[in-house]
C-alpha cells in the first residue's frame, strides 16, 4: 500500500507549511488517519489524527499550531503546521492507522 506524502521543506521559524498525504481509496475511506513525527536521534512520536467522523486529536507539543484535515473526495489527508519552531524539525509520516499503512516521510526543517 502506498501513501503518498508531500509538502515538506525548509522555513523559517514562525512560518507556516501544508503537508498532504494520498492515499488509496480502499484505505483512506476506512482509516482513521494520522501525521507522525522523527527527529534524528529520536523515536518516531505522534502528531495529530483525523477519524472517519473528522473527530481529531493533536499531540499537547502541537495543539494550537497545527491542523489535520481531511478530503474525502481527494483520498487525502492534511496537516497545516502554524508558528513552526526549531524543534518541529523532523522527517513527517501519514498514517492509515488500522493497517497501519506508512508513507515514505516527508522533511520539514525549521531553521533561521
């Protein structure tokens, strides 16, 4: 199963970034969808997910910045990362959370 995950890059802190996240739609229309996390040396954590219902759910580091959506039509999933600090520095990974179903990761680096 692939994930297709994009949007990432370098910004300066206080920016903002859009990741997207395709999936197939066998998967998508079933999952609860999600956005993880890898900063190097680190474990992978978790970001946000998106139920099927839109019902989401954030990590405390992120409440408040960052927006995970949904469009069902697409088979994608979003996250709007806001006010982005040195430490939201990681390679970012889409989840279908029932398989799980991983994407290849995506980097978004925060530096001046």
């Amino acid at each position: 199963v692939q994930l297709q995950a994009s949007g990432g890059g370098l910004v300066q802190p206080g920016g903002s970034l859009r990741l997207s996240c395709v999936a197939p739609r066998s998967i998508f229309r079933f999952n609860t969808m999600g956005w993880y996390r890898q900063a190097p040396g680190n474990q992978r954590e978790f970001v946000a997910s998106v139920a099927i219902d839109d019902t989401t759910n954030y990590a405390d580091s992120v409440r408040g910045r960052f927006a995970i959506s949904r469009d069902n039509a697409k088979n994608t999933v979003y996250l709007q990362m806001n006010s982005l600090k040195p430490e939201d520095t990681a390679v970012y990974y889409c989840v279908a959370v029932a398989g799980p179903y991983w994407g290849q990761g995506t980097l978004v680096t925060v530096s001046s």
